[in-house]
C-alpha cells in the first residue's frame, strides 16, 4: 500500500467557483496573484492537512480570452499539485465569479482503491482583489475500499490580489 501524504496548504490554487448570473459579461481577471491559502475542512482526511494552518505568499498566474479561464499555480505550491498531476486549472468566467478545476493524473492508491485528486477553485474578483475557495475531491475507481473518498469535499479558505490594473 502507497501512503501519500496531501500537503493541501500548499496545493493551495487548485480549484476556484463562485456565483453569478449567466448573461453578466466577464470581468478582466487575468493577472498575477499572490494568495493567502488556510485549511479548512478536512472530510477527505488528508494527511498533512492541519485546520487553520496558512500558507501565505502562493503564486498564482490567471489568464483570459473572453469567457475562458485558465490558472497556473507558481513556486513551491506547484510541486505538490505537480506531484498529484495537476497541472494548469481550466474554467470560465461569468461577471466577477471565476471557477478553475483540474483533475489530476497521479494514482493515488489505498489497498484496492486508486483515485486522483481533483482541485476546483472559485473566486470572486472585487477591485483586484479575489476571495473563495478551493475544493479537493477525489475521482476513484469505483472499488467498494474506496468508501467516503469517492464523496468527501475537503476545503481551503483563499483570498489575495494582483497588482493594480
């Protein structure tokens, strides 16, 4: 059996979503953010994963063609997505709400049961300011061992902002 230990803190930019009407025009959220990222709740039980600890600093790269979204996560953050498989978070912008997600592409295994680790991150963009979340669920293999990890949403608090536009 592989243990893998989730350092979520640091895997901080995965996933970003927030609300909005559907016909609200995007907003110009492209930009290079430096975000504070605090653990919240652990439902998945990653180990690693410390409620309220905060990772301050992290590098976040975001860049837009009309609707479509895209997000890189920088330095010492990427080499723990990177090490899950996560690579560049894909999404849309509707308004000032912006919702990012990348699944990874690394098996992480517990007896029988394999999944990937999907990041989803949502925010809302004020000034140049964002603040939302970041969502870490769990695609598996449908093995019976898998239990709450194919169901269990552990989450992170995100906020910080780019340079003035």
């Amino acid at each position: 059996m592989m243990r893998f230990q989730l350092n979520l803190t640091a895997l901080s930019l995965l996933t970003l979503a927030a609300c909005g009407s559907s016909s609200d025009a995007p907003a110009d959220v492209s930009g290079s953010y430096s975000l504070s990222i605090t653990d919240s709740k652990n439902d998945c039980n990653y180990q690693g994963w410390t409620i309220g600890q905060t990772a301050q600093g992290v590098g976040f790269d975001v860049t837009q063609n009309g609707t479509s979204v895209s997000g890189d996560v920088k330095g010492l953050a990427a080499v723990y997505t990177g090490a899950l498989g996560i690579g560049t978070l894909q999404g849309n912008a509707n308004g000032d709400s912006v919702s990012l997600s990348a699944t990874g592409t690394t098996s992480v295994k517990s007896g029988s049961c394999a999944f990937f680790v999907k990041m989803t991150a949502a925010f809302s963009l004020t000034g140049n300011a964002i603040n939302g979340t970041i969502d870490y669920t769990n695609v598996t293999n449908g093995d019976a061992s898998c239990g709450t990890l194919a169901t269990c949403v552990s989450e992170q608090a995100m906020s910080g902002s780019r340079p003035p536009k």
